[in-house]
C-alpha cells in the first residue's frame, strides 16, 4: 500500500479496517518513511489495546470476525444480521466472516467465538 502526503520522519498510527471484522490500530506510532512496513499478524501485541485480536494456530494473529453491522462491537445484532441471510453462495457479502465466499454456519461459528468483543475506541473512525 502506497501513502501519500505523509511527513516524513513524523510519527503515525495504522489502522487496518475490514468489512466484517473489529478495525486494529498499530500498538505504537511508527516514523514516515519511503519504506514503511508494519506486520500485525506477527503478534497479537501488534495492536493497541488488550486482546484485540485473536490468535491463530499457525501463531499468527488474526483481526476479530463478526462485525457484520459495522459499529465496531460484535454482539447480538450482527448474529440477528447473519440469520437474515444464512446461506448465500459466491458472494462478496457482510455476513461471509470467514471470506470463503459461501454464507453458512462456519460463520455463524466465528461470529460465536467473537461474540460480545468491544472494539477499541481509537480504532473506531
């Protein structure tokens, strides 16, 4: 991803924002620079806050899934969102959480393990 009109040398948070999962903000600031680089899958410790995301088997750390309605809390109402469309196939669509591109129970799986997960207010727009 390219920036433009970034300072250089002044310090910037990264905010990672995705349709149906929590927005993670960097843990810490990182410089401007032509070669800007920041890896949030390599440690939950990556974003800023507590447990703002989740940790994988394979030991990379994950955005949390199951924001289907987009107000930076998995609860309830993205659940109540799922059961209006549980089987979609072949779309881009809010309530695929798992991005496989088909609606169905493995996503109302990860929206379960999600569930009643605040996101953190800086990662809010």
């Amino acid at each position: 991803m390219k920036w433009n009109n970034l300072q250089a040398g002044l310090n910037y948070y990264v905010v990672v924002r995705h349709r149906n999962h929590v927005a993670v903000l960097s843990s810490a600031p990182i410089a401007a620079s032509s070669a800007m680089v920041y890896d949030f899958s390599s440690n939950v410790n990556q974003a800023y806050g507590v447990s703002q995301q989740k940790l994988l088997s394979n030991g990379n750390a994950a955005m949390k899934a199951g924001d289907i309605t987009k107000d930076h809390i998995i609860q309830n109402t993205d659940n109540d969102a799922w059961k209006l469309a549980p089987a979609i196939l072949n779309q881009y669509h809010p309530n695929d959480l798992n991005l496989d591109g088909v609606v169905q129970a493995t996503d109302y799986d990860l929206w379960f393990l999600n569930k009643a997960f605040n996101g953190h207010p800086a990662s809010q727009p």
